[in-house]
C-alpha cells in the first residue's frame, strides 16, 4: 500500500477529513493535523507535511488551508518541496508530470469535495517525465534554491 502524508490549518480541517477517508482503502494516510476546526497557523502544518516528505515517510503530500496560498507559499520554502496550488485536472498532473511537484496544495474555501477527489486522483496518479526539458528547469530552479538561501537578507516584516 502506496503512503500519502495529509495536513491543514483550521479551514481545511474538514476536507482533510473527508479526503482522508476517501484515500483510505488503497492508501496509508498519514495525518500531521490540525485535529479540529480551532484556529491554529497553516506554516505550522505546511512544515509538518513537508518534514514527513524530505524524511521519506510518504513520498507526497496533501496540504489544504482556505485559500491554498498560504499554505503553498509556506510549504515551497523548504528545500526540495515542490508545492503547487491546484484548482483543476490538469494543473494537478501537469505539475507533476513537468515540475515534480510533491505537494498538492487545495484551497477548502474555493473549491469542493467532488473537485478535491479529481485532483487528488489526478495528481496521485501522475508520474514525473524525466524529460530533458524538465530535469534541466528544475535544475535551474535547484540553484536558485540554494543561493537564495544562503543569500542574507535584511528584510523586516
């Protein structure tokens, strides 16, 4: 049985649930939280998803928040985690398929459940290419991993 590591903040916490138990019969679902609808920080589980993808506990994941921004921007600072924001089919193979995406990032407050199956379906089922073209961007988007974030920076929120 393939493994599929699980999250969201407050606002996505029903749909992880629901998407929970549609994964259920043919994957291992690991579930990093929220653990009910109380407010809490979507960075706290973007984090939590993407620990159990660099350690190799699952080797995708599922994140879920309101909007799917947030959530997307904080998963994709972790080194070696491709997350894409998805709201249809094709985005969500495609993203796999081009950019090795490894998190699908769902927005609960802008799409529903019937549309978050389809997607979930579409981007478990994708494999990456390989394709020349593919390896070489991602390369490129390696570097600027790298010297971005060995790069001081001086900014205040």
């Amino acid at each position: 049985m393939k493994t599929i590591v699980i999250g969201s903040d407050h606002a996505g916490f029903a749909l992880k649930e629901t998407l929970k138990k549609f994964l259920a019969e043919t994957w291992r679902v690991i579930d990093v939280g929220t653990y009910s609808e109380e407010s809490v920080d979507y960075p706290d589980y973007a984090e939590k998803v993407g620990e159990a993808i660099l350690a190799r506990k699952a080797p995708r994941g599922i994140l879920i928040c309101g909007s799917g921004v947030g959530a997307s921007v904080a998963a994709n600072k972790m080194k070696g985690i491709r997350a894409g924001l998805c709201h249809d089919g094709y985005s969500a193979h495609q993203g796999v398929e081009h950019d090795d995406m490894n998190v699908l990032v769902l927005g609960s407050r802008v799409i529903g459940t019937a549309l978050a199956h389809d997607l979930v379906l579409s981007f478990l089922a994708a494999k990456f290419t390989r394709e020349k073209r593919h390896l070489r961007r991602l390369a490129k988007v390696a570097a600027m991993e790298a010297h971005f974030n060995q790069t001081p920076r001086n900014q205040k929120l």
